[in-house]
C-alpha cells in the first residue's frame, strides 16, 4: 500500500519570524489521522528568517534530527555544544532525561531553511547526547545514503530508535532501489523537485506513506532531493 499526502494538505504556521509545514499533528496544527506513521512522530519545514530563531527550550526522550537545506542553524544547548549547522550536515540530539537548547538563524539578510524531524526513542531516561555529521551531495548522487541509523552503519549518525533515514539526490535516468520489510512502515519525503515512488508521482513538499511493501523504486527525478524513512509498524 503506497498513500500519497499532497504537500497542500499539511498545517501551516505563519509567525512572522518563522513559517513553518507540519507533515503531522504539532502545536497548534492538530489532526487525528496524521499524529504520526510508526514511530516517525514530527516532520516540520520550517523557514526562519534573518536575526530570528527559537529561544531556550526544553525536550524529553525524543530523537530530534535537524537537516538543514538553506542558509545555516545555529545550536546551543545545556550539553555545552555550540555549533553550526550547514545544508549537507545531519545533526541528531537525544533528549533522553533532558535537555534545553535553542536554535538561531543569526544570518542578517538570509532565510534558514531546514526540516526538524522527530522519532520516538525506543529507550527512555537516557544522558542526553549529540551528534552531527557531513553528507557530500556526491555521497548522495544517484543512491538512498543512510545517514541515521540505530547501529551507525555506514558512517551515520546514530539514534536511539528503531529507524533508519536515508537522502537521496536524483535527476534524469538515476534510480535506486530500497529494500523493505513488509512487517515495518515506510514514508517518503520529497524535499523539492518530482519523483516517482513505485511508479507513484511526487511532487515538492509530496509524501508517500508505505506499508506491507517489499521494495521500494525511486526513479524520473527532476532536480529531486528525497528522505525516506524505514520504521516500525
């Protein structure tokens, strides 16, 4: 089963300072048939603009991973990490048993875009931790690469969560293949440009929500940047 959610159907926020997609329910967006697709709980698509950002805050047992498309992020949390976030990185923060942080676009004439992606953790109580990591475009040319992982296969950040997450650049014949477990939950995310998902059309901001699957096809891209996500049922 492969069910397509049009970017236009998501809740929108605007803030002013910030302008934001919700791919699931989330503050003040509430809807009953989209809390979350396995244990994938939030994908926002948020754009922050120059000198604004998220003040201090507070998160608990969650995996919170921030993939940033435009502009940069600025991190600061009550690990001690103060760092910068640019497009090509994946950052992953475990809220495990607690931690504050705020997130800032301090550019003074550009907006950050980025997607905040949290998944429930399959273990609680845990020391917070942090973690970030580079992803060359050529690493992701033609190929699903993973750059989240329980296990931090293959180089990639490692999540306490029984999930994967993959990018992947594609444009005119590039295509790649994804095996699936029929038993587990896949979702597609397309973060710009068309794709096609097992025959099945994309478009910006278009998810596919995948289930009882055995594999999954990504071909006919057009300047397309895609997540996609294996998760627990």
């Amino acid at each position: 089963m492969l069910k397509v959610r049009k970017s236009q159907e998501r809740g929108y926020a605007d803030h002013g300072w910030l302008r934001s997609f919700h791919s699931f329910s989330f503050a003040g967006y509430y809807d009953p048939a989209h809390m979350g697709w396995g244990n994938l709980r939030v994908i926002n698509e948020d754009r922050v603009a120059a000198g604004a950002g998220f003040g201090t805050h507070g998160h608990r047992d969650m995996e919170i991973i921030s993939y940033v498309l435009s502009g940069e992020l600025a991190h600061k949390d009550s690990m001690g990490n103060v760092e910068s976030i640019p497009p090509g990185d994946v950052q992953r923060m475990s809220a495990g048993r607690g931690v504050m942080h705020s997130e800032f676009n301090h550019k003074p004439d550009e907006t950050t875009h980025f997607l905040q992606i949290w998944i429930e953790p399959n273990v609680r109580g845990i020391a917070p931790g942090y973690e970030q990591k580079a992803f060359p475009d050529a690493d992701k040319r033609g190929r699903l690469r993973l750059v989240a992982s329980p296990d931090g296969a293959d180089g990639s950040v490692l999540v306490h969560a029984d999930a994967r997450l993959y990018a992947g650049l594609f444009d005119s014949g590039e295509k790649a293949e994804l095996a699936l477990d029929p038993k587990r939950k896949g979702y597609v995310h397309l973060v710009k440009g068309e794709l096609e998902v097992n025959g099945t059309k994309l478009a910006t901001g278009d998810a596919a929500l995948i289930e009882g699957e055995s594999q999954l096809t990504l071909s006919a891209g057009k300047d397309a940047e895609v997540l996609v996500f294996d998760l627990v049922a």
